[in-house]
C-alpha cells in the first residue's frame, strides 16, 4: 500500500487474493480482498454495486469524468434494499 498525504492507495500487487461469494446462511454477496500484509477487506454486496455503478458511469459517459457517492439514510426503498445506501451526490 502506498500512502499520499492522509490517503491509502490499495495498488494491484497489494492484492493477493479476491474472493466473491454468498456466504453460507446469507442472501447477498461479500467480496473478499486478501492483502499482501496478510490483512483483509471486505465488502458487502451492496458497496460493491454501487462501486461497479459508479465506474461504469464514468469509463462509458463521454464527458463525465468524476462520480461521488455518499451514504445516507433511505426510508422509501425497494423491497430487499438496506436502509443505507451510497447514493451519487448531486
């Protein structure tokens, strides 16, 4: 990892393993990232997606080059969706 000013880059080669999955017991993906100091990360389903969101915004939008997301609280939501969600900020 490689740290500039007060942010922590988690570059490709810190990355040793990534392991996606439903665990057992549970309904939504956990994405799991094995780091090369021998410590983890994992995210749940819905961070991911709204990562995968957010990349796919910018890498096909011509012109949009930045995405911002921001949690928050939802009380109107679908059926099966967390309270919480990262939202893209206006």
């Amino acid at each position: 990892m490689e740290k500039i000013g007060g942010e922590t880059i988690l570059r490709t080669q810190d990355v040793t393993r990534v392991v996606m999955e439903v665990p057992k017991g549970h309904r939504h993906l956990r994405t799991t990232l094995q780091l090369a100091d021998g410590s983890s990360i994992t995210l749940q389903e819905a961070t991911v997606a709204a990562i995968v969101r957010a990349y796919v915004t910018v890498k096909t939008d011509p012109v949009q080059e930045r995405v911002a997301l921001s949690g928050r609280h939802v009380d109107e939501r679908k059926d099966g969706y967390a309270e919480w969600q990262l939202m893209e900020e206006a």
